[in-house]
C-alpha cells in the first residue's frame, strides 16, 4: 500500500485487486447427478441446496458457475475436478475464464 506522501500507482492497484476468475462446470452424459452435488460441496463449498442448483443448471444449460478465484486457485479447482472424477470413472469436466 502506498504511503500519505506517495501516489497510488497501477501496480498498487494490481495488488490490492488480483483478476478474478470463473470456474465452470461443464455438462456431460455419463457424470452421474450425485457426484456432481458432492464436488460442489466439497470442492466449492456449496451447501445441498445450491449444489444441487448448480448441477441443474449445468444439466439444462450446457455449464454453470462454480466460483470464482484467482488464478491459482481457480485452476486448482479445474484440475481437483478431473483427477476426483477420474478417479470416480466420470468424464466431468471445469473451465476456466476471467471475471
Ligand atoms: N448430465 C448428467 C446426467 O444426466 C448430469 C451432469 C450434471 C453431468 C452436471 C455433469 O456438470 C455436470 N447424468
């Protein structure tokens, strides 16, 4: 942060407002409904309520807002999202896109 006697410069600003970004989750045949519920909890602290409408939506529309982040953190929830669901023998998928 800058000083009284200093301005207030762009990377000041970069600072205190890193980019935020979208984490997507997207929609496929074969994950079952259940499973997506329990990565939204557990992956985006979700309570059941929201998990489940987030599911829906991703189920109706295609993808669905998860959360959103920073970069590091956005994209290690990409990558928890696949190595969980391989693990589970699903194919889901996240994305990731700037705020
Ligand atoms: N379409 C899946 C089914 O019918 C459910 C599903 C929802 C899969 C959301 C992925 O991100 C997803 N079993």
């Amino acid at each position: 942060m800058a000083t009284k006697h200093e301005h207030s410069t762009h990377l000041d600003l970069m600072v205190e407002h890193p980019k935020q970004y979208n984490v997507f989750l997207l929609n496929d045949d074969y994950t079952s409904m259940d499973f997506v519920v329990d990565i939204l909890m557990k992956l985006f602290r979700k309570n059941v309520h929201e998990a489940h409408k987030i599911m829906m939506e991703v189920h109706q529309k295609g993808r669905g807002l998860c959360g959103v982040y920073p970069y590091e953190v956005a994209e290690t929830k990409v990558y928890q999202v696949s190595s969980l669901a391989r693990e589970s023998g699903f194919p889901l998928k996240a994305t990731l896109e700037e705020a």
